[in-house]
C-alpha cells in the first residue's frame, strides 16, 4: 500500500469516527429527556453565563444543549448540590476523566488514577501544610522584593507570567526537591502544565478548528501532548532526572527514617511505593512519574489564574488594597520589608482573614458556568425528566456562588470583607462551587489558598498597583475557571 492510500484510509477514518462520535453523541435515548435546548456559538462562548441562565428559566431546571458537538445536560442551581454529591448516579471519576480527556489514563490504572491523585494530595500535601508555607513563602518574598526594586509606573507588569514563574519554582522545590531548581527546568515545568491544560482542553474553547472538529480535535491534541511533549520532551530531560533522584533516595534514604518535614513529594512516593526490600519496580517508577506530572499540573494551573483573578480585583479597588496592606502590617511588624527571605509563618497565613475574605470573593464573583462536571452512570430522574445513562452534567456554578439564598440580598455585588470572621476560602458549601463539593472537592484547596495569600502578602506589602486601562479583558468567558483574563499593572512603591 502506498503512503498517499495509507493516508487517505486514515483521514477518511478520522472524519467517520468523528461523524459517527457527533450522531450518537447528540442523540438522548429516552422519551423523558429533558429539553433540548439551542444556543448559538455566540451565546455559549461571548456571553454563556446569561444564555444558559436565560435557557434554564425558560425551559425549565434541567436541560440538554448541544456544545462541540455533543449533547450536554445542564443543571438549574437547585439540583446542583444534589448532583455533585450524588455520586452513584452522577460519577465524578467517569464525568472528569471524560472532560480532561484523560480516560484513557484512568482505564489503564483499573480506574484508580483520580483515587491514588486525590489520596496523594491529601496525605502528602495538604497534611503537610505549614512545612509547605515555610519552604516556599521565602520564593514569593525573592520574587516581590525583586519587582519592587524594578517597579515603576512606565513599566507595566505582565501579571500572569510573574504569577506562573513564582509558583512554578514553588512547585519545583515542594515536588521534585531544591536540586531540581534551575532555568531550564522551571521552562520545563510550565510547559508541562500548558501542556497538560491544552490535552484537558482548556484552550479549545479559542480554537475555532476544535470547536468545529472536537473529535479530530481530541485525538490529534492527545498524540501531540503525550507522545512529544509528555513522553519526548519532558520524558527525555526531567524525567530521566526524576529516574535518577528515585534511584539516589533508594540508595541513601533510610528505610526506617521517621518522615521528614521538608522532604519532597517525589521523595514521599518513592518511600511509599518501594517494596519492603527496598527495591522500585520499572512499573512504580512509571507510575510515580505520572502522579508527579498530575500533582503539577494540579498545583500550577488553576492556582496560578485565580491569582491573577484576585489580584486584578485588588487593583481595581485601592480601598481593599489598604484594608489588606493594614492586615500585612499588623501581623508581620511594621519592619515587614526586613523579613524578606525568612519566610512567612503558617499562623500569619492561617489568621490573614482580611485578604482570605477577598480571595473567596474574587472566585465566587468570577463567573465560572461549566467548572464541575459529573457523568450519569445509569438513567436518571431528576426535575420532572430522566437524564440518559452516559451524559455529562453540568451545574452553572455561578448560579449557586451568586444565589441570595447563600450569600443574602446583596449575593450579586462584589464585597471584599463579605466573609471576614465568616467562611473561610478553603471551604466549599452549596453556595461556594469554585472548589466543588463533597467526596471529591478539590484536595489542594488549602494549599492553593495559602500560595495565592502569599502572593498578595508580599506583592502588597511595599507595592500598590492599578490596572493600565482601568480594565482587563476576558479572555474566554466560558472558561474563566481555568483561563486567566489578560491585562497590565502600574505598580507603584508604598511611601
Ligand atoms: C485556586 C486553585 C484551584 C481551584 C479553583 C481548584 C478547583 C478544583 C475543582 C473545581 C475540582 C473538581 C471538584 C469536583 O468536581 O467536585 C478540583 C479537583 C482537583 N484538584 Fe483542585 N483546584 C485548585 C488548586 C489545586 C491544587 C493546588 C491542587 C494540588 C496541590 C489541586 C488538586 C486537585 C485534584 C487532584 C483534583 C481532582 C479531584 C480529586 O482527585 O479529588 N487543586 N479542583
């Protein structure tokens, strides 16, 4: 066969699957499905909250609409808690592992990727909290200290990529270790993330090719991010690096050591996975190696857009700034700007109630719509009509984040001291989705509210800022979630 048929039969092939994927998955096989509702792509992508809020008043709690190709069941807030929570019916493994394009992973683990991820960052993460905050506070501190020496009004701050080098390092020295900080992998580490953010679809919604191909597209985006990025280019620099630290904390790590504070995650998986000889299979290794990739991925993307959300709220409000500039001031001393380098004691991160308060508002306000997904794992009732086996549904978080029934009267103005002595910003509730709820809210919570207060604590401690234009633009507002709206900051120095 020549190459030309070869490529024909597998084009031709490509565009069957993808219209095969497109009939049945735009089909609900039920008489009592809910409404099948049609938005434009104008509606869905330059203004999604307004349309899917304007289709659920008027057709009813639950509904079908049709995004990318395939049929999607959107769910009114009053059945969002009840979804999300429910997971006999409503699966969040099968539901997330679909969205971010990852099933392939989670059927090759036996089903037990998102458990062992969720499991790993609550142990060897969230646990270990305080130990976190000490180590990495003295990087957010470097890194102020350094912008403060170049601030200027002239010069505007690329705000998304000052947030993303910061936790990047961050990641690498909590992840890997202080060996594995250098230049070159700090790149390596943010490109994985975008990497992983582009396989998990987090850019398609700008793509006009995925928005009219989303099979094609899918499976062109997972043979490019994991065959050359994941297994060439990242297996081929960090991962041989990472080959080469397990097998070094093998050597000399004391099998019987009472668990160090400030060890890295890598070295607290190599001490789990190893057998009681000692030894690492080539299967843990592997494995060890995914878990690491998905730990970064987790810790730097979502992480590093809320910061850019909060502080972009911060800049476009002075008063909020003072309030939080006060709160810096109280707690760390008035000589806060010599404590530079020695970190930020987890209490003063823990008690920071002004600047936690505007976090929770800055993400409840946000505008998430399509943030949490789960998939029905059998026909279900709900609402008057019965959701299909196999469908995913989706609750508008932002219907329940700016529901008068949580957040009072005032639930859709924008309050910076609403939840000061209140809720703290880790915690999920009917009312706050942002982190979702129950069983699978996100595990990293804690921590990912601790490094976005240590970015504010030390880029507000000698710094105001605004926002050049008096604005910012939103990028895609139908993934405000995990794309970060695009703008500069004036900074200038404190008198
Ligand atoms: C502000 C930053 C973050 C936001 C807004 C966020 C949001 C979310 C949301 C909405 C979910 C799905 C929950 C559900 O469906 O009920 C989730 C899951 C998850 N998040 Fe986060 N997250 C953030 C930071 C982090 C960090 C820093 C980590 C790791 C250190 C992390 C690790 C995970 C993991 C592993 C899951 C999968 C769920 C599980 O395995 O239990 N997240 N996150």
């Amino acid at each position: 066969m020549s190459a030309a048929s070869a490529f024909g039969i597998i084009t031709f092939s490509i565009i069957g699957v993808c219209i095969w994927m497109r009939i049945t998955g735009s089909k609900l096989n039920h008489p009592d499905h809910p409404p099948v509702v049609t938005l434009s792509d104008h509606d869905l992508f330059e203004r999604p909250l307004e349309s899917y809020t304007r289709a659920l008043e008027q057709n009813g709690p639950v509904i079908a609409v049709k995004r990318k190709g395939l049929m999607e069941i959107i769910i009114a807030e009053k059945f969002a808690a009840q979804v999300i929570t429910d997971d006999a019916n409503f699966s969040f493994e099968q539901g997330t592992a679909k969205i971010l394009n990852i099933q392939f992973v989670q059927r090759m683990s036996g089903g037990m990727f998102l458990k062992k991820v969720d499991n790993m960052i609550n142990e060897l993460v969230t646990r270990r909290l305080d130990s976190l905050i000490s180590q990495i506070s003295p990087i957010f501190q470097r890194k102020a200290s350094e912008l403060e020496n170049s601030a200027s009004p002239e010069m505007p701050l690329d705000l998304h990529k000052y947030a993303k080098d910061g936790l990047a390092e961050a990641t690498l020295l909590a992840v890997f270790g202080r060996g594995f900080i250098s230049n070159s992998n700090l790149e390596i580490i943010i490109q994985t993330a975008e990497a992983i953010a582009e396989l998990t679809g987090m850019y398609q919604n700008q793509s006009m090719f995925a928005r009219s191909f989303p099979s094609a597209w899918r499976m062109a985006t997972f043979v490019k991010i994991m065959l050359v990025r994941i297994l060439f280019q990242f297996g081929t620099t960090m991962g041989l690096a990472i080959w080469s630290e397990m097998s070094r904390v093998l050597e000399h790590d004391n099998l019987n050591v009472v668990e160090k504070e400030d060890v890295s995650l890598l070295v607290l998986l190599v001490r789990r996975y190893r057998s009681r000889d000692g030894a690492l299979s080539i299967s843990s290794r592997l494995w060890i190696i995914a878990l690491l990739i998905s730990a970064v991925f987790a810790s730097v993307h979502q992480t590093v857009t809320v910061m850019v959300w909060a502080l972009f709220e911060l800049a476009l409000r002075p008063d909020s700034q003072d309030l939080i500039h006060k709160e810096i001031i109280s707690m760390m001393g008035k000589d806060a700007s010599n404590s530079k380098g020695l970190g930020i004691h987890p209490q003063v991160i823990r008690d920071a109630n002004v600047t936690d308060s505007f976090i929770r508002e800055a993400m409840r306000m946000k505008g998430d719509t399509l943030g949490l997904v789960r998939r029905t794992t059998k026909d279900v009732p709900l609402g008057g009509v019965v959701i299909p086996k196999g469908y995913p549904v989706f609750p508008i978080v932002s219907l329940s984040n700016r529901s008068p029934t949580y957040s009072g009267e005032s639930a859709n103005e924008f309050d910076g001291l609403r939840w000061v002595d209140n809720k703290p910003a880790a915690m999920s509730g009917p009312g706050f989705l942002t982190f979702g709820l129950g069983r699978w809210a996100c595990p990293g919570r804690f921590l990912a509210i601790a490094e976005i207060k240590m970015l504010i604590f030390t880029f507000l401690m000698n710094i105001k800022v605004e926002v050049v234009g008096n604005s910012y633009t939103v990028i895609d507002k139908l993934n405000v979630t995990s794309v970060p709206p695009k703008g500069y900051l004036k900074l200038r120095r404190r008198d």
